[in-house]
C-alpha cells in the first residue's frame, strides 16, 4: 500500500522550480496528487500531497530535502474521511489592518468549523487607492452549528472590523 506524504516548499521564484519538484517525484516513481503553489512576494511556495511505494519513502525524501535553494518539510499523512458538515464560502472585503485573519479564524475555530482553503490578499480600492482586504475560505460547518447564529455573528465582527463578510453555502 502506498504511502501518502504532504510536502511543503519554499524558494526564491524562478523558472523550473516545479518541474525540479515534479522530476524528483518521478524518479522515485511517486505519483502527485494534488497541490496549492503561488509566487508571494519574490518568493515561491507551495504544498504538495503524493503517493509513494514503502520503500521509496526514505529515498525520496532525502532526495526533495536535498534540492538546492530549496527548503522542504516532508509530512506523513493517512488519507482521512473529510470533516462532516455542510460545505460553505465566506467571503470578507474590507479596509486592511492587522488582526483580520485573527479575528474572523478566531470566530470559525470558537464553532469548530474546519477551514478547508483560505485565499487573501490586499489590493488598491478602486475609488480612494486604500489598501483594502481580501479573503475567501472554503469552509464545513459541524452539523451541530446554528447557520442563523454562525451568520449573525459573522455579521457582528463585521461590523467590528468595518468589513463585509458574506456566508453562502455550497
């Protein structure tokens, strides 16, 4: 049986550094599953999940944590039965300041709903040029959370934080 491992990884950006990732994998004939990569300031990151033999694990990790200019964490991991729930987004805009993550990860943690992606990012506001605040996460909802009570105080750290949050379910 297969063993899953989840990598993560970290370098300056520069062209080739996901086929050198993808080459190693392949030589120790491990098979990428699924991954999130983006260039964030002037540098490259990313988190891969993949299957490999038994006996190629050692190998293959020796092999990725040596990459040159290149720091990797090797995680072993077992496939896991996704969080119950119903599947939602939020979606949060408004003017940037320290503690926004905080505070609205803070809320969902308080209810136990599981964050399955978060995407931020900052932009100019079309109007003033403002730094304005961006976040969308893909979110489950225990089945055990009021979704009236869950918006509401969504709605109130809105209010708070002088942002709009919107919570739709998938």
């Amino acid at each position: 049986m297969a063993v899953q491992l989840v990598l993560s990884l970290i370098t300056q950006d520069q062209p080739g550094v996901v086929q050198r990732v993808a080459e190693v994998i392949a030589a120790h004939d491990g098979n990428w599953i699924d991954s999130q990569m983006a260039r964030l300031g002037g540098a490259f990151a990313g988190i891969v999940r993949l299957e490999v033999a038994p006996q190629s694990v050692a190998a293959l990790e020796r092999a990725l944590v040596g990459l040159a200019g290149m720091t990797v964490i090797v995680q072993h991991t077992a496939q896991e039965a996704a969080p119950v729930g119903q599947a939602a987004t939020i979606e949060l805009t408004g003017a940037d300041h320290p503690g926004i993550v905080r505070d609205i990860s803070g809320v969902l943690a308080a209810r136990g709903v599981s964050i399955d992606a978060l995407e931020t990012e900052i932009f100019a506001g079309s109007m003033s040029g403002q730094a304005m605040f961006k976040a969308v996460a893909k979110v489950i909802i225990p089945p055990s959370v009021d979704l009236t009570a869950l918006q509401d105080t969504l709605q109130d750290l809105a209010l708070d934080i002088m942002a709009e949050i919107k919570l739709k379910q998938v």
